[in-house]
C-alpha cells in the first residue's frame, strides 16, 4: 500500500480472541457477558492501528468482548458499557480508532425518561395517591345477587348512606348500609365486608311469612253485598253457607266455636267467603285535551362522586323546568380497570304542550283500562261472570260506565 501497512482479513476462527478458540475455550465468559449487555452494552467498531494487539490486551486483562467479525481495515465488536472507557485507553495507546455504533440494554431505553423530573415528581406522587385510595370503593363484588337485587341494593346503599364507587368506607357506614338493606325487607340477613377498595355485599333473600290462621278478634265481615258461592274456614264460626245472600257489612266468620256440650270456645275469625256480586266503575274523559310530548332534544348534565365529595361537571345548556329526566350512575374505567369514583348522568328531555284528540274508541279503551286497574286493587282474586257497558258522548266529553258481575272473596 505504500506505506509499509497491510490489510488482512481474519477469518473467525483464527481470530486471537472473543472469536472461534475464545468462545470455544470459555463459553461461560461469553454468556456471561452477554447477560450483562442486556443492562448497558456498547457495539463499536475498530480501525487502523493495532487492532490485533489491542484485541489480546483486551482479553489479558479481562476486558471480554463479544461478537467479534472482521471488518475493512479492524473489527466490530460488543463489550458491556462500563468497560467501554478501558478498552478505549488501550485503543489510544495503540491507535487505534474506536467508534460507538449503538448502544443497546435496558439503561440506555430508560436513560431520556431519567432526566423528566415531572415523570419522577408524578410517580413519587402517585404511589402515596394509590396507598390512600386503598380506603376508596373500587369495586363492588355482589355476584351472589341477582341483577334485580343488585340494582336494588345499590340504589339503598347510595341514597342511604353514600356508599358508592368512590365513596370513603368507615365502620360506621358498612353498619348502616347493613341497617338500611334489612330495613327495605328485600333481605333477612346481610353482610358488608371491605377490604383494599373491594366492598362485597352478601345476602339472604327474604322469605315470605308462612301463612298461619293469624284471623281478628272481631270477626270478618262482608265489604259487599252478594250471593255466597263457596266458603272456606280456617279458624273461628262459618256464620253463612254457599247459596245465601247477605248484605254489605254482614258477619262472615264468627270468633267463637261451641263444643258438643254447648260450651263457646274463643277462636280469631280466618279464612275466605267468595261470593258473586256486582262492582260497577264510571269515569269521564275529555276527547281533546292539553298534554305534553316529548321533542326529541335532551339535555345531559354529569356529577362525579369522589372521597365523599361531588364535583358538577360544566354543561352548556340548562334543562328546562317542564322536562323530565332520568338518571343513571356510571363507574369509568381505564383500559379495562374500573376507577374509584362514579359519576351520576341525568338525562332531560324536552317535552312541549299540545293538543290531543282521541277518538272515541281511544278514550273507551282508556277508561275500561282505568277500570279494570281498579278492580285489580279492590278483588286481585276476581273472576269474571259478565259485564254490562254504558258508554255516551256529550259536549267532547266521554261518559264511561261498566257493571262487572264477579265472583270473588268478600271477607274484610
């Protein structure tokens, strides 16, 4: 070339070191170095000067060094950044020239995030943030429930005594949530238990009250007047028979019972006289009358509960004062993790005043609707017999009147 150098081109096993004799003779050290890269690692390249040289200095003094090629006029190699500054001490004294190609491992991915002192200021932050939040609902486990029966628990625990996702737990709240479900008479027994944001309710469902001959001391008379068609005692003195008529007020079911001897034995009045009677309903309706529709525009207003705290988020518009509104309570997650906090979202929806006019078929329907509701509150055990209907129209009035003939237990 000139000046007294010569390239050469080493081929791998012939390499003094880091090359195919070193990894042979000294797996353990490559390996071992190569766990250590996975931290910080430098690849470089070497050039000029001598490179053969500095590769046995290396390897004498322990700087190991891995994935050694040839390359035009030195070597690529790896070796763990820490050793980096020795071996480039050796290279000066040899001259040869060394040049960082990449720096790989763990440290170098995390060094930028090291030098963000918001990032270090947010975290010291948030792990005190997180230790708190442990006495905040994050969830809520009541899979023993049914949906209805969660729903409704929850709505008492909420309206009650603020228990909620978000809420702040106190010994005090868990025993009056506990008060309060048994108190709505859904549940004979309850429990809450709280324990790092996980809040789990477990109930009993209650059971209905077994039917006993619980009768009056005063025996039970008829509400109305009828035909009596069956009877059924339970405890006391059936004072009518099936086939008799009797009169509204009349006694039904006596508080005494006389043995063979004559001797009256007190006993509360129980059990059912069905009897068959007439019930009659009458209603006037309007054919046209003012009522409020729904436009189709609603309007969302949100409140966020947290640490007992509520916080309303800003809304442009307000509702009306004619709107109805319906409200609903959410808990927001984050990428798939449900957040200690809820938030109450009422949705109103406008309504305007219009006109209505209904037929005359419309408004007998409504009425013989209005009717038979309140026969199901007066007789819920009414069976039909017939029915007589009266309906008239006058001045856009409808004159509803219907006589059911039932059959049904008249014991009050």
């Amino acid at each position: 070339m000139g000046t007294g150098l010569e390239s050469k081109r080493w081929p791998l096993t012939a390499l003094p070191c880091g090359g195919g004799s070193y990894a042979q003779n000294f797996p353990a050290i490559r390996e071992g170095c190569s766990i250590l890269q996975l931290w910080a690692g430098a690849a470089f390249s070497a050039r000029n000067g001598d490179t053969e040289g500095l590769l046995s200095e290396a390897a004498r003094t322990g700087l190991h060094l891995t994935d050694i090629f040839p390359a035009p006029g030195g070597f690529t190699a790896r070796c763990a950044a820490w050793r980096y500054l020795r071996l480039a001490k050796l290279a000066r004294k040899r001259r040869v020239h060394l040049r960082i190609r990449k720096k790989t491992g763990l440290f170098f991915l995390l060094r930028p995030y090291l030098r963000r002192r918001g990032l270090w200021a947010g975290l010291l932050l948030f792990v005190p943030l997180l230790l708190w939040s442990q006495g905040l609902v994050w969830a809520v486990d009541a899979s023993g429930l049914t949906t209805g029966q969660q729903a409704r628990a929850a709505s008492v625990l909420r309206e009650t005594v603020s228990l909620m996702p978000g809420s702040i737990v106190t010994q005090e709240k868990l025993a009056a949530g506990e008060y309060a479900l048994l108190q709505s008479g859904e549940f004979s027994w309850v429990s809450l238990n709280f324990q790092d944001g996980r809040l789990e309710l477990e109930a009993a469902e209650a059971k209905p009250v077994p039917e006993i001959a619980a009768g009056t001391l005063h025996g039970l008379r008829a509400k109305a007047a009828g035909t009596v068609v069956s009877t059924n005692l339970v405890s006391g003195t059936m004072l009518v028979v099936p086939g008799q008529a009797v009169e509204k007020g009349q006694g039904l079911i006596g508080t005494a019972r006389a043995e063979r001897d004559g001797t009256l034995i007190f006993q509360p009045a129980a059990g059912s006289v069905r009897a068959q009677f007439e019930w009659e309903f009458a209603e006037e309706l309007p054919l046209t009358a003012a009522t409020y529709q729904l436009t189709g525009k609603t309007i969302v207003q949100r409140r966020l509960f947290l640490a007992g705290r509520v916080f309303p988020l800003p809304s442009l518009f307000s509702p009306a004062d004619d709107s109805t509104a319906v409200t609903r309570h959410l808990q927001p997650e984050l990428l798939g993790l449900t957040l200690p906090l809820s938030v109450e979202e009422t949705t109103y929806y406008e309504q305007a005043e219009n006109e209505i006019h209904s037929s005359e078929d419309e408004a007998s329907a409504l009425a013989r609707l209005h009717g038979l509701q309140a026969l199901q509150n007066d007789y819920p055990d009414a069976e039909f017999v017939a029915q007589k209907v009266d309906v008239t129209t006058e001045n856009d009035m409808l004159h509803y009147r219907v006589v059911y003939t039932i059959i049904a237990d008249i014991c009050t």
